[in-house]
C-alpha cells in the first residue's frame, strides 16, 4: 500500500550536518545562527528587519502585542486559516472577527472587507488590526486591503505562514509593503523548517525592537539607553514589559540557514507539481486552484474541489489506499471554542461552501510522478463511482 502524507519536510545531508556543527558548538540557543537566520531572511524578503521566534503563532502573537492590541480591540481575519490566526488576537485579550473569502483564490475578499469596514464604523467598532492570510501561498490582494487600511485606519499583520518564496506583483513576501509586520512558520509541512519555528518581518525599527524584547521575557540587556533605571553596572538587565520565553534555538536556526539556501529551488519544484496535477485533473469534474496573475504561490497546499455529497467517499478512498489527504480548513469560527463565543454556522457562506467541497492532496518536493500519477487515480476512478 502507498504512504503518502498531504505535505512532508525536505532534509538533506547538508542541512543535517549544519545542525551537527551547532550541537558541537558552544551555544545551543540564541548564538550565532539565530541572528544570521534573521539577517538571510530579512535580505531574501527585501524588509529591514527579522525577528526569529519559536513558532508562527508566536510571532503572530507578539505581533499583535507589538501593535498594541489588547482589551477592548477587534481584531479581522480569514476564517479559512489555521486557529493560531484568531486565537492570536485572544491571547491579547481583544475579540476576533471574520471576513468572509473570495470564492476562487480562497483569500480575504476586500470587497466584502470594504463593506464589513463601512458597516462596522456606523456602529464605532472598526477593527484595529487585520490579519490577512495568503492561503496555500498565494497572496491576498494586498494593495486593495493597505489602501483600506488608510481610509478605516487599521494596521495589517500578513499571515504568511504558507507563502515564504512568494511574491505579490513586483515585491516578495514578507517586504512588508503593504502591511506593518509579515509572518512565517517552518513547522515541517511548510515551505522551509526549523522543525518548529516562525519569523516576523516588519520594516519599522521599533516593532521588531518590541518584539525582540517579547520574544525574551520582556528584559533589555542589550542596550542601556531603553534602560527605564540609570545603572552603571554592566551586569544590569532590566524587565521593561510582560514577555514570553518565544526563542528560537540555534539548532533550528542552522536548519532554517541551511534551508533558506534552496527555498526558490523548492518552491519551483512546488509549482511544477502544482502544474502537472491542473494538467492531469483538466478533465476531471474537480475545480482546481485558480493561479492568481497578481501573484507568484510558493504552492504551499494544492487545494481541490469536489462536489460536497461526494467528498466523504472521496477521503475514505484516499485512506484506504494509504494517501494521506487533508481538509485546510474548517472555518475557524465553527470551532467548539468560537462556537462558544457566539458565532453560528452560515456566518461567512463562501467559507462554508468551500469548506464542504475542499480536499488538499499531497504536495511536497520529494513527491514522485509515479506517487502524482497515483492520487489522480484514485481521484478518478472514485468520482466515477
Ligand atoms: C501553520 C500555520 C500557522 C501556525 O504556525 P506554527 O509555526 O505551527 O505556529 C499559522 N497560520 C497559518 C495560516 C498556518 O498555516
């Protein structure tokens, strides 16, 4: 039987003997490789700075901090994203809310953004941040949401937790353009990994400064002129605000510089994949993923949709013949915890259409035609059924 899983780590001997050197060295966390970590991918993302933290959900959580959000805020995003994109707003003690998708790219509609913004500053509750996800990789339409963001007066915080190695028009992701912080994640199914890790890029020198002091417990050693007290004792170090222990260690750092040196390679190979299976599944009763002309997907997830009353017996095929397939995602507000903050099914009924029709199936670089060939397959003769 088969055995393939919806996305999978790519590890070389190179990259291994990178973490092998860190473990023979003298740090294991915060030495010299977190900052270069942060150094290659502030360059590689065209943005002035990078701070490297334990998880994605962790910089979006500081992210969100960073910005100020907190008790008596709101807080928009997708509702076709992982948990950790709202739950971020609620460890800050502010409230969620969504917008619903576009019903082709799978994004934060702006349209539907526009009104909801509109409708919202009648009633005095414009968000204070939104946090557009670029889902499977592909990127929302950016400017549309920052020229918002000037007329309602919100800040953005980009969820690019799939899309490190891509591009919207003619700037890469994470160059924070159109937004004030940009994140990543290098959880293994993702585009690069440090196993577990993620990154926030901002070009604004005083958030990457506050979140740098989050990511540590809320303590400055580093530079006595942020020292609140005078001291001139150099062994001084001071708590400032309430931080976390959000570090990265170097082992991962050297897996993520190691990593970062394939990443446009990895994302070509992505891609081609990505086309091989619209090219296999043209005459398929599926809808394949439009490809956004606006934007360049690192092809994160490979996303297909299928008439909802077939899609059980679809997965059930799939699993019985050892592929691993995944459902990316269930609205984030039909969860138990958000059902339990008040919101309802049918709330956002493009998200919901597309959640009962989606199946993600496999796509990672070391997958092989034979294995592509495979699911298609299976695909086929279960639609036929
Ligand atoms: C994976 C993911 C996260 C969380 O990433 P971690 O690094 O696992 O914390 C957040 N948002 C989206 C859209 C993701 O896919």
């Amino acid at each position: 039987m088969l055995n393939i899983p919806y996305g999978r780590h790519d590890i070389t001997d190179e990259d291994i003997l990178a973490v092998n050197e860190v473990l023979k060295s003298d740090y294991l966390t915060q030495g010299p490789c977190v900052p270069k970590f942060e150094v290659s991918v502030a360059e590689y993302s065209n943005v002035k700075n990078a701070v490297a933290v334990n998880s994605a959900t962790s910089a979006l959580h500081i992210a969100c901090l960073a910005l100020g959000v907190g008790k008596g805020d709101i807080v928009w995003t997708s509702p076709i994203t992982f948990v950790a994109s709202a739950n971020c707003a609620i460890y800050c003690g502010a409230e969620v809310d969504f917008v619903d998708i576009n019903p082709h790219t799978y994004n934060m509609c702006p349209n539907k953004l526009q009104i909801k913004l509109n409708e919202a500053k009648k009633i005095g509750r414009l968000p204070k941040v939104i946090i557009p996800v670029h889902m499977t990789g592909q990127s929302c339409d950016m400017e549309k949401i920052f020229a918002l963001s000037k007329i309602y007066g919100f800040r953005i915080i980009e969820d690019a937790s799939h899309a490190i190695g891509g591009r919207y028009k003619d700037s890469v992701i994470g160059s924070c353009i159109y937004s004030d912080i940009t994140v990543f994640s290098f959880h293994p199914v993702k585009i690069i990994t440090t196993g577990e890790g993620g990154m926030a890029t901002t070009q604004d020198c005083n958030l990457a400064q506050k979140m740098r002091m989050l990511r540590s417990h809320g303590i400055t050693n580093l530079k006595s002129e942020m020292f609140e007290r005078p001291t001139s004792e150099i062994w001084n170090y001071q708590q400032l605000e309430l931080g976390f222990n959000y570090r990265m260690t170097d082992i991962q750092a050297a897996l993520g510089l190691s990593q970062l040196k394939r990443i446009d390679e990895l994302v070509v190979i992505r891609n081609q994949l990505r086309e091989r299976y619209d090219l296999l599944l043209g005459h398929l009763p599926v809808k394949v993923p439009l490809q956004d002309s606006m934007a360049y997907s690192s092809c994160h997830l490979y996303v297909v949709r299928v008439a909802s009353d077939i899609r059980q017996k679809l997965y059930d095929s799939f699993y019985a013949s050892g592929i691993k397939v995944n459902l990316h995602y269930i609205p984030v507000y039909r969860q138990p915890y958000y059902e339990k903050l008040g919101f309802v099914k049918g709330y956002c009924p493009e998200a919901e259409a597309y959640f009962s029709e989606a199946i993600s199936i496999p796509l990672y670089p070391r997958m092989t035609e034979y294995q592509q060939d495979r699911i298609v397959k299976v695909l086929a003769d279960s639609i036929k059924l």
